[in-house]
C-alpha cells in the first residue's frame, strides 16, 4: 500500500501537521480543560481562529500528497 499523505519523513509533513494538531487542541479545549497549553498556542500562532489552523495543516498535507 502506498502512502500517499502520511510521510513523516518530510518538513513538509511536519509543518502541516502542527498547525494541524494546534487547531485541534485549542477548538476541543472546553473539553479537555487544557487551559494552560491552548493559551500558549493561542501566544505562539497570535490568536489565529482553530478552524483556520486546521484548514492550512489539511491543505498542506493535501498539496503534499498530491505532489508525491
């Protein structure tokens, strides 16, 4: 099976994967009450909305896979 849009291996990867997962953690925050790690995501990427975060890591990880 050939893995078109997992590749760790790749900075490309890596770098859509974060934004990713950050949006991830601070949209799901009121439920798992991560209050000190969502407010230091939210420092870090300067109050940019989850959902936003969260699109950019899946249209970098979509370019990628299709570049490959």
């Amino acid at each position: 099976m050939r893995r078109k849009y997992f590749k760790p291996g790749s900075l490309t990867w890596w770098a859509s994967v974060a934004p990713l997962v950050a949006g991830c953690v601070l949209a799901t925050e009121p439920l798992h009450g991560w209050g000190n790690i969502a407010q230091t995501l939210r420092n870090f990427a300067g109050d940019v909305p989850p959902a936003v975060m969260i699109n950019a890591g899946l249209a970098g990880i979509g370019i990628r896979g299709a570049m490959s």
